[in-house]
C-alpha cells in the first residue's frame, strides 16, 4: 500500500525530516541576519525575530515567520518591512547555501508571525477582572 493510499483523507501534519530541516533553516537565517548588512533602508536598524520557518514537503520552498520588534522606534511598517525582506530573500539565500548542508538551499518567504499579538490578547483577556472572578470562583474549592 503506497503512502499516498495510506494517508488519503486524513489530514498530516510537516514530517520529522521537515521539522529538522525548518529548525536548521531558521537558525542558519538568524545567523544570517546577525552577521551579514543587507542593503535595504527598511531593514537598518530594525531587529527580528524568526520565530518559525515551514518547509514544503520537498524541502524546496521555507516560509520565514518573522516579528520586526524595531519597527516603532525606526518609523517603518511591519509591511514595508517584510517587503524589504521578501525583496532581499535572494541575497539571502545565497547567504544561507554557505551555512547549511542541504541539497538544495530552499526558496525564502517571510510573513509577519501574528502569534506575537494573540498571546498578548490572550494575557490581556486573562487579566481581565471579569474573567479573574470566573477563574478564582471555579478553584476556589480545591484550595487548602
């Protein structure tokens, strides 16, 4: 039974061999960004966080989710930002190809990583003092 006919019509997540190879480009990216001056006016001064990068099932293609966390101080819009980026992901990875063992050095993307804002939601809902109340009256029999 092939693959293919094994797994139709369930829904599966990235491979461990996408995970390792996501975990790789991402580090090798920061390294990247760390050391290397990339000639955009919209990227000077701004520091970022990859938080995440997801491989495609033949390695070919990496989505960079990336934060801007210097965006307010230099003026620049996470858009312009990520255009900068996304303009400079052939600079690099050509970069990234001397840093990392693959056959193949994927093609980059970058989106903006929304994970940052629904964390600070979820900590502002939770600090809620409506939502306070509900949580302290359900535990309020398992104290002692």
């Amino acid at each position: 039974m092939s693959r293919e006919t094994k797994n139709k019509g369930r829904e599966t997540g990235p491979t461990q061999r996408q995970l390792r190879a996501g975990e790789l480009i991402r580090h090798a990216l920061v390294e990247v960004l760390r050391e290397e001056g990339i000639a955009e006016p919209a990227l000077a001064g701004v520091s970022l966080t990859v938080s995440e990068v997801r491989m495609s099932p033949d390695l070919k293609h990496a989505i960079c989710f990336v934060e801007p966390l210097g965006a307010g101080v230099t003026g620049q819009s996470t858009t312009e930002i990520l255009a900068a980026l996304n303009r400079a992901s052939k600079f690099l990875r050509g970069r990234l190809a001397r840093n990392i063992d693959m056959k193949f050095t994927p093609d980059l993307k970058f989106f903006h990583d929304d994970s940052f804002n629904a964390a600070a939601q979820m900590d502002r809902l939770f600090t809620n003092p409506r939502v306070q109340a509900d949580i302290h009256s359900e535990g309020g029999g398992d104290e002692d």
